[in-house]
C-alpha cells in the first residue's frame, strides 16, 4: 500500500489561513526594523494580510489572539527587555490564566547596542514567559556563515534571533547580515508553522 504524504488540497488551503504576529518594543526604530524584516521573510509563505508587526503600545489583541505564531521581541535594557516590553508580558495574565495561548507556536529576537549586550538573557526571559504561556517553540536553526557585518548569523545565536545596532539610524544599523538573518527567520518560522499544521501530519 502507497501512503502519501504530500499535502492535500485542504492542506494548502489551511496554511493560507496561518497568520503571524510579530509584537515588539522599539523606542528608537531598530528594534522595529528587525520586527519588519522578519514580517518580510514571512511573507515569502504567507499572504501579507496574514502577517503583521504589532507594536507593545498599539496593540491589535484580536489579531493577536487568533494567530498561530506569536513572534515576540525587545531591545535589550539593563539585560532584559524593556520596561514596556514586560509591562506587555503581564497585561497577557488572564490569557495565561484561561490558557488563551496555549498551543500556540512562539518564538523570538533581541537587538542590542553590544555584541553580546546580554541578549540571551532576553532570550531565555522570553522563551520562559512563552513556555508559561504553553506555547510550541520555534528556535533559529541557521549555522553562522561567518563573523562578519553581512554574514547570515554572525552571532552565532540559536534560541532565537540576534542583532545588534550601533550608534546610527535603523535604515543603516543592523546591518545587511542581520537584517539578512532576520528575513530568513521570518521565512523559517513560516515553513515551521505549515509544515506541521494539523492538516499537514495526517499520514
Ligand atoms: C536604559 C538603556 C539600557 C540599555 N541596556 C543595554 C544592555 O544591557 N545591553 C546592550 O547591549 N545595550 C543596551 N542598551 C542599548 C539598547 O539595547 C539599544 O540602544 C537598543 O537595542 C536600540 O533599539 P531600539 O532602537 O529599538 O530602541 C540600553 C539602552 C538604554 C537606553
């Protein structure tokens, strides 16, 4: 007996439905260029409609509350994300208490003004504050290609993404091979979330 497991027409159908919320905190724009970059990759898989930045201070909760992937991120402060950026983690108390999210996939990025800055301590804060949530993790499964401003992952970063931006506005830093890593991580997650959909499994 032959078992296909291609996916079926209703398969396909399916993952247009898929949506993507990519929710940020960024005071000076850097952190919002990365949110964008990763929303482009995405888009690579998935209708524009269904994938959007979602800034911490204009949230639109019902297109929050319905995607299947939250991407969340933050620059970094004092080594952890930022005060609004946790004051967004705990307005979700009731989602967590009702389960809201669970099952959910989710995953994450940290920009920084040092190389290291600390980033994956806002990593693990965020992974922590999604697995509260009972979400599925999506982690950054792309091996560095080297060192160097334009490499793809030059950060050699795994949990999640990182970047960092220095002293200069966001159209120039991060530069390409961040903004680079970011557009493969949004393309990456979208892939993630169709390849395993229900639909998808059924063998
Ligand atoms: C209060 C404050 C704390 C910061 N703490 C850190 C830090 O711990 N590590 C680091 O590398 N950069 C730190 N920075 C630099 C920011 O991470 C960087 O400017 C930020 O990521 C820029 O992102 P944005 O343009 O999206 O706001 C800090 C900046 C401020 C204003």
């Amino acid at each position: 007996m032959t078992i296909s497991i291609s996916p079926d027409s209703t398969a396909i159908s399916q993952a247009k439905n898929l949506s993507i919320a990519v929710i940020y905190h960024s005071n000076y724009g850097h952190t919002k260029r990365v949110a964008e970059a990763i929303v482009t990759g995405a888009c690579q898989q998935l209708p524009a409609s269904q994938v959007k930045a979602v800034d911490v201070h204009e949230i639109d909760w019902a297109f929050v509350d319905q995607a299947d992937l939250l991407v969340f991120g933050s620059a970094v402060y004092m080594g952890s994300v930022t005060a609004e950026f946790k004051t967004f983690m705990d307005e979700t108390s009731k989602r967590w208490y009702h389960r809201a999210w669970e099952g959910k996939w989710a995953a994450a990025f940290a920009n920084s003004g040092g190389l290291s800055g600390d980033k994956l301590a806002v990593l693990q804060q965020i992974s922590l504050y999604a697995m509260q949530h009972g979400t599925n993790w999506i982690g950054l499964p792309l091996m560095p290609t080297g060192h160097e401003a334009h490499d793809l992952n030059r950060l050699s970063s795994f949990l999640g993404l990182m970047t960092q931006s220095l002293d200069g506005p966001p159209e120039k830093t991060p530069g390409s091979g961040d903004i680079d890593t970011a557009i493969w991580f949004g393309d990456h997650l979208a892939k993630t979330i169709i390849k395993h959909q229900p639909a998808n499994t059924q063998s």
